[in-house]
C-alpha cells in the first residue's frame, strides 16, 4: 500500500476513533443510582458487607433489588452483565441465593495481579 494512502487511512481511523460516542439521555435518578459510590461515602449498616452479586442474561436488577429487600446500593450493571454492587446483610444474602436468576454472590475486594516482566512479555 502506498505511503500517502496508508497514512490517509490511520488519520481517517484516529479521527473516527476521536469522535465523541453520543449517550442517551437518562433521568437524573436513573443516573444517580447508576452513578458509583466512593466506600468512604457510605455508612455500611451494621452486618452488611459489600457484595457483587451477578444475574442472569436479561434479568433486571432492580426487580432483584426491591425482590430481596436490597436498598444500599453501590452501582448497577447493565451492559456487558447484568447485576449490581451492594451493601448486604446475611438474610439478603441467603434471598438472592435462592433465586434462579442470581449467578453469583460475590464479597467485593481489591485484587492485586502479579507484576509481568520483561521476560514474560516476549518479543512482538
């Protein structure tokens, strides 16, 4: 390929790839439940731990959530999984393991990878 045409086509991919993706427009409640909370913003009530808690294709977490008797939420996922992180109790926990469209019932924590060198990384 040509020099000038290759470098047409790079700045043509920079420029599309620059272009600011437009987002749909959400109500200021949907957007503040959807919004993530910093751990130092939120008293956790006593007996609650913070959970990650995983749902099935199509299930809808806020159904899950008013279902379980989940209100101290952290953040809602929607794209590519369906879930929420939460403050929750024992009981809670056990109610949304009883249900067929929760996966998973996560404890959030911080997870720290391992360092990756020179020699692991290999030559491109």
């Amino acid at each position: 390929m040509p020099r000038a045409v290759l470098a047409a086509v790079l700045l043509c991919a920079a420029a599309v790839g620059a272009a600011p993706v437009a987002q749909a427009r959400v109500p200021v409640a949907q957007a503040q439940a959807q919004a993530p909370v910093a751990r130092s913003q939120l008293q956790r009530p006593a007996g609650a731990e913070p959970y990650v808690v995983t749902l099935a294709p199509g299930a809808d977490p806020e159904r899950v959530m008013r279902e379980t008797g989940v209100t101290r939420v952290r953040f809602v996922y929607r794209d590519t999984v369906r879930g929420f992180a939460a403050d929750l109790d024992p009981e809670q926990v056990a109610a949304l393991w009883a249900r067929p469209d929760v996966v998973a019932v996560e404890r959030d924590g911080e997870v720290v990878g391992a360092p990756v060198g020179p020699s692991v990384t290999g030559r491109w």
